[in-house]
C-alpha cells in the first residue's frame, strides 16, 4: 500500500510509531498526532511525516486539528485511532477520576476525532480503530480499560450505518499483550514487566508480541483489500485466547 494519507493518533510510541514508521516507509503521506511537541518533532524528523499536537482528552485540541487539516486541504484516505491508556485499578478502590480519564481518553478522544475529521475523509476511506482483548477476555484491574474499548466498538458499529453512504467503513484490532511503553505507564516495575513478558512463552507464538507484530493487521484494514468490511474485527493475540 503506497501513496495514501494516514492520520495516526498516539503516533510518537508503540504501535502507533511502527505503524507510521513502516507506512511512511512505503511512499504514504504520514501524519501523526500525540501531546508532546519534542516527540512529535522528533519522530516527524526521523521518519518522515509531519504531526500536530492534540490530546485525545481535549476535545478543543480536536476541533483545532481539524481546523489545521482542512485549512492546509488535506484528505485523508485512512483515520488510525490508537491513542490510548491503561491505568489498572480494581473496580473497589478505582476512583470517579480515574474512570472519568480512561473514558475521556479511549473512547470520547476517538468519537471526538472521528467527528471533526469525517468531513476530511475521503469516499472510500478507512478508519481503524486500536481496541484490545480486554473486550472479550476479561482481566482483573482492567474493568475501567475494557469498558472504555468496548464503548468505543459500539460506537463504530452505529458509525457505520450512519457513514455508509459517504464510503468510510470502520474496522478494528485488538491486540494481545504487546510489549510497548504502555506497561510502564501503567506503573509495572521492570521486574513485573519481565514477569509478563516471560510468561507469554506459553502461547502458541511462543513469545511476547511486538508493536511490529500488529502493524500487518491494521495496514490491511487501511487498503483496498477491506473494502467490503464493516465492524470487523481482527485479533492480534499470538494465540493468547486459543
């Protein structure tokens, strides 16, 4: 796939890096969104792209992307929601803030975004959504993080009738346990990420997944090859869920 516009939120890291990495590296117009200024500067620099500053938590920012895009005339072929956070906390002790930002970041930051750029988005285009296994398998501490995916999946599925007739079509993947930055924003120690890491030797991959691991899953629901799918949904596990 060469030769389209990308938008990736949460690009500066993770999945969101590799994939902007690898697609920039095929010819495609590469355009990444994240809230720090330095990293997008310095990732935009190495690979290749150009990015914006928008906190997927402020929907302000979101309206100003927007208005950023459609002022420079760009039309996306392909909309990537990956931004996202983890904060593990049992549903006992979790607090009404904590719940209030994982929902304000995972889901209302992708309803948001995919609102102010659906008039940007060209017919056909594809939007993919970056969801988890959390949606199905369930997690302890994760309560908060599963609800806030699975939201944002019912929202896709609606999203799709209501698009239909301007050509976009919304999938999703849901990634396994990947080794990202994500775990250690979420507060696990080396030690705890160690212990993660070497535990998914058990699963039929027989390893961690990387970042890398999940780009194929998402470049496809970004080509032509999607055309005729709607909500979707790919599992990315390594076999964790077999």
């Amino acid at each position: 796939m060469n030769g389209k516009t990308i938008l990736i939120t949460g690009g500066t890291a993770g999945i969101g890096l590799a994939l902007a990495d690898k697609l920039a590296a095929d010819g495609n117009r590469v355009i990444i969104t994240g809230r720090d200024q330095h990293k997008i500067n310095q990732v935009s620099a190495a690979i290749g792209c150009s990015g914006f500053v928008a906190d997927s938590a402020d929907g302000a920012a979101l309206k100003q992307l927007a208005a950023a895009l459609q002022k420079d005339n760009i039309q996306l072929d392909g909309l990537v929601l990956n931004a996202g956070v983890f904060y593990p906390q049992a549903i006992a002790t979790s607090s009404e803030e904590d719940f209030d930002q994982t929902i304000a970041i995972n889901t209302k930051g992708p309803f948001i975004t995919l609102q102010q750029l659906q008039p940007l988005l060209k017919n056909p285009s594809s939007v993919v959504f970056v969801s988890s296994i959390v949606v199905t398998k369930a997690f302890p501490q994760a309560a908060v993080y599963a609800a806030s995916k699975a939201a944002f999946e019912a929202i896709a599925r609606v999203a799709n009738l209501e698009f239909s007739g301007l050509g976009i079509r919304i999938n999703s993947v849901r990634p396994g346990v990947t080794a990202t930055a994500i775990q250690g924003k979420a507060g696990m120690n080396a030690e705890q990420q160690d212990a993660l890491f070497e535990s998914m030797k058990d699963t039929v991959l027989g390893r961690v997944m990387t970042a890398d691991d999940q780009i194929g899953a998402i470049e496809f629901l970004l080509s032509d090859q999607s055309l005729a799918m709607r909500s979707a949904v790919l599992e990315v596990d390594g076999g964790y869920l077999l």
